[in-house]
C-alpha cells in the first residue's frame, strides 16, 4: 500500500512534481538514458575523441535548428532551409574568388536573409500556405545551387577560411563555441525580452495577439528571415571544414532540423518550445546518427532507426506529459 501511494502523482512532493513537470528535465533524463544505451553497446562512444566529434557533428545542424525553432514557434514550417544552405554555400564559393572571407560570408548571410525575408512575406503578408510557400522555394534554390556552380563543386576555397573552424578558446573548438553562444543568446532573447514574448504570443493565438496591439506582421517574418540567414552561416562551418562548397550541401536537412526541434519538445501547432530543448534534441539527433555509424549499421537502414526512435519518444513523451501534468 505504501507503495501505490508514493507512486500517485498526488502525493508527490511540490518540488518532485514542479520538476516533473518541466519538460527539459526529461529531455534530459532522455539523453542520457540514450548516451548509457550507446555506451554499452559500442566501446567507442564514450571517448573523448567521440564526444568532440559529436559536438562538430551538432554545429551545423544545431545553428538551422535554432532558426526553425523561431519559425515552429509562430506555427510555421520552412522546408527550405536545406535548400538555402546549398544555395547560399555555392554563393560563398562564388564570392570568395572576388573578395576576402569576412565580406564573402556576409554576402551569403546576406542572400540568405533576402531569400528568407521572400518566403516570409510571402506567408504572412499574401496569406500564402508555409508548407506550400518553402516547398516551392526549397526547388528554386537547389535549383541555383545547381545553375551558379555550373553542376559541379567549388574547390578553390581559401585556406584561411579554416580557421572559423580550428582554432580554440580554452579548449573548446571555436564552431562549438559559436554554436553555445547562439543558443545562450536565443534562449535569452526567447526568454527574457517583448520580441521573445510576442514570438510566443504569434505562435498561440496569432489575432488575440494582434488584438493586444502588438507587431504580429514583423514577428511573424523576422523568424524566416533569421532561418534562412543562420543556414548560411551553418554552412560557412561546413565549407570551412571541408574548402569545398557544393551543390548536394544541406539535402535532407530540413528534416533532421524539424525532428531535433519537435524531440526537444516544441508543438509544430506553434507558442510552445524552448531553445534549451532544441539543443537537447540536437544532440539527442547526434547521438543516435554517431552510434548507429559506431555500431556499423548500414546508412540504408538508419533512416528507419532514427524514425522508428523520433516517433516511439515522441509518443513516451504525450504519455509521460499527460501523467505528469495530472
């Protein structure tokens, strides 16, 4: 009997049930309980070189997540920022044959926000679906990508471009540092400022919103904007990692950047989420492409893992939400 009791959520200690409640906590229970699974399966996981090597493997991946995330919090969706990044990487290729580094990289970031700043006005300013509206914009960059690199990879890159990417700040790789810094700085704004809040506020109840006078238009193509900008800055990490800016750069992540924001918890119907599950649910993503690689699992068959795991903790997740939340 003593048992039952301790087990009803009613009886829970205030503290016990407040954190219950937080779903970042259990996101994190999650991650780990995957990295413990992982470790007893592969003897590798575990090491330090493994682990820095995930942490590379979350930069790019994680700074198009921090994007989609504004994006899925006002209720949209942006199919194309895997696009964008193809897109905007053979931009930076192209233009960095004509102009120092910095400039080239602004350049791109710039064609990225322009790109981003269409499609968002397109949504919210036309009325247009966002589904519809990034699938469409998702074929014509890849498109370009294709037509301004002539179908072939950009080679030539400068050496100098990696040192975004090798150099170190007390130990810590600089792209890592870069990706922490960003979410600090999301999950500041998110958290503590008007914008952060109306964001919140667009993504519950989009006229209610507008009805308390707040700016719903420029809140709701500002998150486009910063998603497409931040997939060329993500791709900036990985042309600097590889001197070499391809067409193929970017396929598929939309996906994974959608899956890692929906496992860290945000609601695709918009006003719930925060950066801190994102970033779980970037490296939750990481974890399970590494291990699946470590175990020798063949790439054809990892899409199915990795669907059949988003899926299965998505549904541990409702479950688990609906009896905590009692």
């Amino acid at each position: 009997m003593a048992t039952t009791i301790a087990a009803d959520p009613a009886t829970r200690p205030p503290f016990v049930k407040k954190l219950a409640r937080r779903l970042e906590v259990r996101m994190i229970l999650l991650a780990i309980a995957i990295a413990a699974c992982l470790s007893v399966l592969s003897p590798y996981f575990l090491t330090h070189s493994n682990i820095f090597n995930m942490l590379d493997q979350s930069v790019v991946i994680g700074i198009i997540a921090v994007g989609m995330t504004f994006v899925i919090l006002t209720g949209g969706i942006d199919l194309s920022v895997g696009s964008v990044a193809g897109l905007t990487g053979i931009i930076l290729g192209l233009a960095v044959q004509h102009m120092p580094v910095a400039p080239a990289i602004a350049v791109a970031v710039a064609a990225g926000a322009f790109i981003g700043l269409l499609s968002g006005l397109l949504i919210n300013v036309f009325g247009l679906a966002a589904f519809v509206v990034t699938l469409g914009v998702m074929a014509i960059a890849r498109s370009l990508a294709y037509i301004f690199s002539g179908q072939t990879a950009i080679s030539n890159i400068p050496e100098s471009m990696q040192d975004i990417v090798y150099t170190s700040v007390l130990g810590i790789p600089s792209n890592v540092l870069f990706l922490l810094v960003l979410y600090a700085l999301a999950w500041a704004y998110l958290t503590y400022t008007k914008g952060g809040r109306t964001i919140y506020a667009v993504g519950s109840n989009k006229e209610a919103a507008r009805a308390a006078g707040l700016n719903t238009l420029f809140y709701s193509v500002v998150p486009y904007v910063l998603a497409s900008a931040l997939s060329a800055v993500a791709v900036t990490f990985s042309i600097a990692q590889l001197l070499s800016a391809d067409p193929l750069m970017g396929n598929a992540l939309e996906l994974d950047a959608i899956a890692a924001v929906v496992i860290g918890g945000a609601s695709l119907y918009g006003g719930r989420g925060s950066m801190i599950g994102t970033l779980i649910g970037v490296f939750i993503m990481v974890m399970i492409r590494n291990g699946l690689n470590l175990m020798g699992v063949s790439p054809f068959w990892q899409g199915t893992a990795i669907g059949t795991i988003i899926i299965v903790a998505l549904l541990a997740e409702r479950l688990v939400s609906s009896r905590v939340n009692r």
